[in-house]
C-alpha cells in the first residue's frame, strides 16, 4: 500500500473497534426495553462488555502475530468478528447478547494489537506518532457518524440491524486485508512461539517504565472516554432532556477529539510527544476543577457541559497517541507482544476507570467531572515519575 492507503487502511481497522462501542448508543433504550433490563445503569455494560473482551483479547495476538505475521491473524479475527456480530444480532436474552459482545471484543482486539504493530514495523518515534494520529483523526469520524448512522438504522428495522451493519463492516475491512494488505513482518524477524520467548517479551514490556508507564497513563485517559461513552444517553437524555439531538451533541464532543487528533499530526513533529501530552493533562485538569466549581454552583447547564466535556475531549485526544507511541518506542523490536500487552493494560485499565465513574452516575455531571479530574491528577503523577521528576523533557530513549 502507498501511504494515503497505508493510514487509510489502519484507520478502519481503528473503526472496527469504535463502531463496536459507539454505533449502538442510540439503540441501548430499546435493548433495554426488549431484554428486560431494569435499571438503567446496567445497561452500560453492553459496553463495558466488549471492552472487556477487548481488552483480554490483547494478550493472545501480540505473541500469535510475532511468530505467525501480522496479516493471517487479522484475517482470523475479522472473519471471527462477523460471526460474532451475527450472534449478537439474534441474541434473545440480556446475558446473550453480554456473551456475544464479549466475543465481538476478543476478536476485535487483534485491530488495536495489530494497527500498532504494523504501523511500528513501518515507522518509530515522531513519525509513528503522527502516522497513528493522521489514522485516529480518520478513526475519530467514526464516533461522530456511528451513532447518527445507528439512529437511521434504527428507522429501518429494530436494534438487532445495528449488529448486522457492524458485521458488514468488518467484512469489508477483512476482504480489504486479504486483497491489499501485504505481510510487514519478514520471516528472519519473526520469534518462536514458546514460554520462553513470550515470557522474555512479557519482561522486557513490563519492566520498562517507559514502556509499561505510558499505558498505565494511556489507561487513565482512555477511562475517561469509556465513562463518558458509556453515560453519554443518560446525561443526554434523561438530565438534559435534549434526547431528539444526542447525535448531534455526541458528535460535537468526539469531533473535538478528531481536531484534537488533526492538531497533533501537524505538530507532534515539530514540539514534540512530551510537550504537547504534558500540557494536555495540565490543561485537562485545570477544566475540571472548573467545571466542578459550576455544578457545585448550580449553573450548570446543557451548554457548559458542552463546552467543558469538549475542551476536556480536546485534552484527552492529545494525549492518547503519543502516550501510545512513547509507550511503543523502547520495545519496537517485540512490537507485537508490547503492543499486546500495552493495549490490555490500556483496555481492562480503562474499562475499571470508566465503569467505576459510570456506575456512579447519579442524574448529575458531578460523577463525571470528579472522575476526570481525579485522572488528570493520576497521570500527571504517573508521568511525573516515568521522567524522572522532568516534565516537557525530551528523553534520549524516545523522540
């Protein structure tokens, strides 16, 4: 592939994951209302489900990919998505359909696991951070469209339509695979798949404090968007009552992550991961505090929530691919274990976060904002300490 098609590519394997969060958000009332689920805080966990999945899945596809190849993995897996997909569209109970989203996650973790590695064979450093953010700005269009295009299918047929889509989706993606991606990893590079070298691989990830730091700090911050995917129809609808344009307000606040992302790609180059991450996290605390100091005055209202989950989105945006390209640069060499193990560290981690803060939803914002900034202060201490004590610092092992 040339490298429009390249990022293009990468992107919508990106979007296989996102459409698996986000293209049935408008239809959980109605999943809730069929299956009989009765409190509705349960019904987050047909989201937490499939990060669950997703987020064990990790740990299987790095070590299979290392000795087996990027592409024959991925072609599994996507074919394994469909299936799942199709399951979950013809689930008749709650636990079912739990059972089929947690399957759609395993499968769909070799998409994260396998975007990064295969962007790593190609590119390191500041190159590989502003490739991923070039992919994740294409990839954040997704959530802008996903729940617009789940709310017209919807108007066609029940919810159980909105799986069937997902399952033709991935289709497509498996089929671009097997018919323009090329293998990234040679033969003389690939490891044996034994206790041994995966063990070595686990060590060599896990001991290194960049490596392993970063997405611990990856994990916060994609905690705060699961928290806020997973409450968005309940604060949409039932507190602000504005449920005829959630689309639209979910799509104002995930398009700031897409500017956010498009920001990134033009500067990372030139500032650097550490400048603009850094300042982020800064900047995303500093708005919590604020925001907590409106709802605690009682003016908080549909558009301030807006405005603040937004530029609290713009934060968050910025951070996510250089935490992950930082976390990625020491351990290029194992790329698929690392990116294996990073992203369930950056998965389950995010998925205790952000059901931790959803489960505590409570009619108000309050929940929300506490927990973002009791994340912010989280990574700010946890980068602190990968760099030694210095922020907005270049290290000589990462760009």
């Amino acid at each position: 592939m040339q490298l429009r098609e390249f990022v293009a590519f990468v992107a919508a394997l990106m979007a296989v994951n996102a459409l698996g969060v986000d293209l049935m958000l408008p239809a959980l009332a109605d999943i809730g209302t069929q299956l009989g689920i009765a409190t509705a805080n349960h019904r987050q966990w047909i989201i937490t489900a499939y990060m669950l999945g997703f987020g064990t899945g990790q740990l299987v596809y790095g070590p299979l990919a290392d000795r087996f190849g990027r592409k024959p993995i991925l072609i599994v897996t996507l074919a394994g998505f469909v299936a799942a997909s199709i399951f979950a569209a013809g689930s008749q109970t709650f636990a079912a359909l739990l059972g089929a989203r947690v399957l759609q996650g395993l499968m769909s973790a070799s998409t994260r696991v396998l975007a990064v590695a295969i962007v790593r064979d190609r590119f390191s450093g500041r190159q590989m951070a502003r490739t991923l953010s070039v992919a994740q700005m294409i990839f954040f269009l997704v959530p802008i469209m996903a729940p617009s295009l789940g709310q017209v299918l919807l108007h066609f047929g029940p919810w159980r339509f909105i799986f069937y889509a997902l399952a033709a989706f991935a289709a497509f993606v498996l089929s671009w695979s097997l018919f323009r991606l090329s293998e990234s990893l040679p033969i003389e590079r690939r490891t044996p798949l034994s206790l041994a070298s995966i063990r070595d691989s686990y060590t060599q990830t896990l001991t290194n404090r960049f490596s392993a730091g970063y997405a611990v700090a990856a994990s916060m911050t994609f905690g705060a968007i699961i928290a806020f995917v997973a409450s968005a129809q309940q604060i949409f609808v039932d507190e602000f009552h504005a449920g005829e344009r959630f689309t639209v307000l979910f799509a104002v606040c995930a398009f700031s992550m897409g500017c956010a992302s498009f920001a990134n790609s033009r500067l990372v180059e030139r500032l650097g991961t550490r400048l603009i991450s850094q300042s982020a996290v800064i900047a995303l605390i500093a708005l919590s505090v604020l925001h907590i100091v409106v709802i605690a005055s009682g003016r908080e209202a549909l558009w301030t929530y807006m405005l603040f989950q937004a530029l609290s989105m713009t934060c968050i945006g910025l951070c996510g691919s250089n935490f992950g390209a930082m976390a990625m640069e020491p351990v290029g060499h194992i790329a698929g274990t690392a990116s294996s193990i990073q992203g369930f560290i950056t998965s389950v981690g995010a998925v205790i976060v952000g059901s931790l803060i959803g489960q505590s939803y409570d009619g108000t914002t309050y929940p929300l904002a506490i927990g973002y900034l009791a994340i912010g202060l989280a990574v700010l201490a946890i980068v602190y300490w990968i760099e030694g004590g210095k922020l907005f610092h270049a290290h000589h092992r990462a760009a």
